[in-house]
C-alpha cells in the first residue's frame, strides 16, 4: 500500500468541537507520525498541527472530515516523498 506523508493544519475557533475533533483524530491513530497543539489565548483558537504517513484517500477523508466539523477548519499540504 502506497502510502504519503503529509501535515494538517489544524485552526480551531470553536471550543465545543474539540471533542469531536479528538474522537475523530483518535480513529486515524495509526496513521499520525506525531501531533502538536497550541493554545493561543489572546485570540480564543486552538492551532493543530498534525503529521501523518497515510494512503492519500485515507488523508483526504480525514481533511474532509475535519472540514465538516463546525468551527474547525484544516488545511493539507504533502510531501513530495
């Protein structure tokens, strides 16, 4: 299986999404290389950044997703590996 390495950029300005965001980050566990958050009080966001090694569909289902999440949206950019 092919598989591409990429990262999500991750805003998050609504605070009640963040557990479906979790919940749905938590179901492609196995394809995330590593994930770093960070909360920017001053402007009430959180800001994700999550690197994943996954089939392209499977990246595009997940950025699809994230980008149905009300308050959430999220930006893929890949590797050329």
């Amino acid at each position: 299986m092919d598989t591409r390495v990429a990262l999500l950029s991750i805003i998050v300005e609504n605070e009640d999404a963040v557990s479906e965001l979790n919940e749905l980050l938590h179901r492609y566990g196995k394809y995330i290389i590593g994930r770093m958050g960070i909360p920017y009080r001053q402007k009430d966001i959180n800001i994700i950044c999550i690197a994943i090694d996954a089939p392209q569909d499977e990246i595009n289902s997940l950025a699809g997703a994230l980008g149905r999440i009300e308050g959430v949206t999220a930006q893929t950019t890949y590797s050329k590996v």
